[in-house]
C-alpha cells in the first residue's frame, strides 16, 4: 500500500521560481493554443511546453483513443495535451481543493467531458476499477512518489498489459521502477529527467 504523501499534491521542483507563470499553453491538437490558468502559487510545476511537444510526439502512434490517467494532475496540462491530440478519455486526479476547482474550470471552459477526481493517489487507485492505456506521474518532487505509485498502478491493476507510464522526476536523482516497467525514452530540461516506460509482464 502507499504511504501518505508527505506534501500536498502540487508539482513542485526543488529550488523552484518563488512563483509560476500565469498559465501554459496546448502545445498541439484540437485545442492547440489554449491557455491553461496558473495559480502564482510557490513550488507549482507546470510541464514546460517544449517536454509536453517531445513526451507527445513519443506517444502520437498510440494516443489516439487511449485511455490515460493524469495520477497528480496540478494544472491537468499532461491529460489536456492528451485530450487535444485525440485521447479517448482523462482521467484526472488531484488531492488540492483549490488546484482541483481550477483544472473543472480550465475543462468546462475548454469544453471537456473529463472527470476531476479529487482525492489522494493512494486512495485513487484502490478504490478505482479503471485500467488504462497510458499513465502520466509527475507527483511532487519532495514527496518521494515514484516507485510507490508505480506499485500500486500494478497492484490495483490500474494497467493495461501493454500500458505506457510516462515519469518526470529529478535529474540527479536515481529512480528505479519496478521490473514490469522498460525505459522507452528518456530526456532532460534542466533539473528535470523526463521519461517514457512500457509495461511488459
């Protein structure tokens, strides 16, 4: 089981900006361009537009129709990216009151049906019965989430058998997955690494 995060469910990088910018922008798709508001709130991590661009053009041979899971949703600028370029349906997770309020408000406004769940992860995915195709974990940086997370996606069965989990974490720090997860791709953007799994097993 997961342990309880020992920070609230925002983004955040270590030695980040006092604040974030005002909002980000759908790099691609049906909603290429919109803006997605940003609290200025210390420690919020949007990803950067050109990491969302690479992470995507990884993912164009399998999003379309998939079924994804932003698990720390913060801005939900993962799984809107994923809605824009044709994904079947997001769901979002996101254990803050006020970044949950925000990311129902940028998808009605953006008109999307999608589903804003607000909970902790770990509660999430052990009450769930969803499975899915791709998986985006990008929890906060103190809180440590990495292999928890990707546990309990496996233990839940929150994966389907082929499923891609997409992972931004610390460059310096080492990660290492469970075995059922294979490195696809990877890529830095300053202190962040950012990479892409497959499930196999």
């Amino acid at each position: 089981m997961l342990a309880p995060p020992r920070s609230r469910n925002v983004r955040r990088r270590n030695a980040s900006p006092p604040s974030s910018p005002g909002s980000v922008r759908i790099v691609a798709g049906s909603l290429r361009g919109s803006r997605l508001d940003v609290p200025p709130r210390a420690g919020l991590r949007p990803t950067p537009d050109r990491v969302r661009e690479t992470l995507f053009n990884w993912l164009a041979p399998v999003i379309e129709g998939a079924q994804c899971l932003d698990l720390f949703a913060g801005t939900g600028a993962l799984g809107i990216e994923a809605l824009s370029r044709g994904a079947g349906s997001v769901h979002f997770v996101e254990a803050d009151a006020k970044l949950a309020e925000l990311l129902r408000a940028n998808l009605t406004r953006l008109k999307q049906d999608s589903v804003v769940f607000r909970a902790q992860a770990q509660t999430f995915l052990a009450s769930s019965a969803a499975c899915y195709d791709i998986v985006f974990l990008d929890p906060p940086f103190a809180a440590d989430w990495w292999v928890p997370a990707a546990q309990a996606l496996l233990e839940h069965g929150r994966l389907k058998p082929a499923a891609w989990l997409y992972v931004e974490s610390p460059a310096q720090q080492a990660i290492e997955l469970p075995a059922q997860f294979r490195l696809h791709r990877e890529g830095h953007a300053g202190a962040v690494r950012y990479a892409l799994y497959r499930r196999f097993g």
